[in-house]
C-alpha cells in the first residue's frame, strides 16, 4: 500500500426501520496520518409497500422465499444504485453494502443480512464488497455494533458517540480502546407508536412532549434481561418485533402517554449505559462529550431527555449534533469506509467492542466487470 490512496465509494445502509435504502458516494483518501474524506453525493429511496411488507415478514418464511427473496432484493439494490449513478453521472471505485437484516443471533453463530451481492455486482457492474459481520461472529463475537470504526476514523475526539436508529447503540472511546454496544430499541418502538396515529414518526418528538407517565409500563419494559446484560451484547430486531414492542399493546394508556412512556424508557436507558462504561472503565470526568447520529438526533425530546436522565446519575453531558447530512447517513458513510478497509486489508471490527478473539477485516468481494479491486 501506497503512503496515500483515494478511493471514491457508494456505501448502502437499509435500516431497521424499513423507512428506505440510504445511499451514499463518498471520497475517501487513507495515509499514515488517517483518513480524510468527503460526502460526495446522498440521498434515500423509500422502500415501496411491497418491499416493507416483504422485508418484515421475511424471518417467518420458508427457506426458498428467503433464498428467492435474497436474491430480488440484490436485484433491487442494483437497479436503485444504477439510478443514482446516472443521476449523479459518478463512477464508484466499489460498492460497500450492508444489507437488510433479517436473522441475528450471534450466541447461535448467526447473522443474515439479505441483498446478494454477486447480483448487485452484475447489475452494476462495479465490485460489490458486503457481508460484514459474519468473521467476527464466527470467533465468538456479536458481529455488531460497526459503527466505532466512523467513529475512530471519521469523527475523532469525543468521549461518547451514539447512534440512534431502529436500535440504538453507544460508542466509548477509553484510553485509546473503543467499547460499543446496542443499548436499547429506539425508532422502531417509537416509530410503532406514531403509526398508530397515522404518522410515519413523532417529528421533533412532540407528541411524546404532550403525554404523562405510565409508570407500570415503563417498569414492564424494563423488566427484560438484555436491559441487566453486560457489555458486549447485541440486539436482533427480531426479539424487538416478538418481545419488546407487543408490551405496549398490553396496557390501555394513550398512546401519547405510551410515546412519552417509550421515550423516558429509551434515554434513561442510554443514560444507564453511559454510567455502566465510566463504572467499569473508571472514567471520571466532570463533563462529557456526546455525539448523536442517526434518525433518533432529530427528535429533540428524545436528546432533552438522554440529557436529563445522565444528569440524573450524575453524568453531565455536551451534546453535539453534526449537520443533517451526517445524521442522515452515517451508517452509509460507514459501509463506505468498512470497504476501504477491507480493500486495504485492515480490520474493520474490532474485538474490543464485539467481544471476539481477534480483529477481523470483515467483507466478501464479488467482482465487477467495469472496474476490478
């Protein structure tokens, strides 16, 4: 490897929320020094009904609509990034993809994501680069979170980082050695909820600001194992689907209050976290320095009350929040950056954070027939 080397790369996220495929064309240029890098191009396609409905019942299918159902949604990616593509007239050196996952069960040696990369690879025509997490749950690891390798190489120099999507995970960054883990569901128990009053999502979180507290139901949903678990652990949207969200439909409390209820829970369980890595790492600072991304940055009930909860155990926080763009697409910047590490043959899971023997250098390489890696 070069002194210097410049890559120019789509990264593709599809969350847990099924709201869409994040695409994002970055550049990024590795050195000695670190990674400098650019958001080029972005945008997000909202999935059409077919493919939420698909996509969410996937995990209750047979084996052969799964195989079938891997194979279209490849096909799919590739058409939505050959749009892109045209539209922003661009050449990606690869393709970095994550997928949409389905199964994940890492005390099993299980992670699926769907999306087939040898199809998008085809389509394209470009090298595709997915598969991600599957090494480091094969020595023993949770294959997640993936996110402290934005946060080490792309948004160096804050105490504490979090991402909040579907799911909801923290970053710690203690003595040079990144810790991460998922906290607590997020958008995907407050985007349930808002449906339910014909909103996609509780803009700015102020129907949550309207509501009280059901106390029995904040206490029911904190009665779940994983909330006691130490750290490194992981959740899978589908113990969030059969576990988690089905609490709220057994209390009667508007749903106002159950949004307000959902949000306290959430924050005063990402407060909990932030306690349990300063408890076990012996951080102890007067303040620290939080950096929120994802969709969940953008309800700010939400970040008040993560606020609030930490100063309520003693943590006092300055938040800071990126532009839009960066909350936006993070987790596609992120794929973006997991390829040139993989191109690079430079771990991109660390075993600090999931647990496993060793770092791995995560990803599957399907070949184009425009451009080679």
């Amino acid at each position: 490897m070069s002194s210097t080397n410049t890559y120019h790369a789509i990264g593709l996220m599809s969350g847990s929320s099924l709201d869409g495929l994040d695409i994002a064309y970055c550049r990024f240029t590795t050195s000695a020094q670190g990674v400098d890098w650019e958001l080029l191009e972005a945008e997000t396609i909202a999935y059409p009904q077919k493919w939420i409905t698909r996509l969410g019942k996937l995990p209750y299918q047979n084996a052969l609509t799964f195989a079938k159902t891997n194979t279209y949604f490849g096909h799919y990616l590739g058409e939505l990034v050959n749009s892109f593509i045209a539209k922003h007239q661009i050449e990606p050196d690869f393709i970095a993809s994550h997928g949409h996952t389905i199964y994940h069960f890492p005390d099993k040696r299980i992670t699926v994501q769907v999306g087939d990369g040898a199809s998008l690879a085809v389509l394209t025509g470009y090298p595709v680069i997915n598969d991600f997490r599957t090494q480091d749950i094969a020595i023993d690891g949770e294959g997640t979170p993936l996110a402290p390798a934005a946060d080490r190489y792309l948004f160096p120099g804050h105490d504490f980082y979090m991402n909040i999507g579907g799911i909801a995970n923290i970053t710690c960054q203690a003595d040079g050695k990144y810790l991460a883990f998922d906290t607590s569901p997020a958008n995907q128990a407050l985007n349930f909820l808002a449906e339910q009053l014909d909103m996609d999502f509780d803009r700015d979180g102020e129907v949550a600001r309207s509501g009280k507290m059901d106390e029995e139901l904040r206490h029911a949903l904190n009665r779940f194992e994983y909330f006691e678990k130490t750290y490194p652990k992981s959740l899978g949207n589908g113990w969030i689907r059969e576990q988690f969200i089905p609490t709220f439909l057994q209390f009667e409390s508007s749903l106002e209050d159950q949004l307000h209820t959902a949000t306290h829970q959430i924050a005063a369980q990402n407060a909990k976290a932030m306690q349990a890595i300063c408890q076990k790492e012996g951080l102890n600072k007067s303040k620290y320095d939080l950096f929120i991304t994802g969709g969940g940055a953008l309800n700010k009930y939400l970040v008040e009350c993560i606020q609030a909860e930490a100063a309520k155990l003693g943590i006092h926080l300055t938040i800071q929040l990126p532009s839009k763009s960066i909350i936006d697409f993070k987790e596609a910047i992120l794929m973006g950056l997991l390829g040139v590490l993989r191109v690079e043959n430079r771990p991109n899971c660390f075993k600090s954070v999931t647990g496993a023997r060793r770092d791995t250098i995560g990803g599957a390489v399907h070949q184009g027939w425009r451009k080679f890696l």
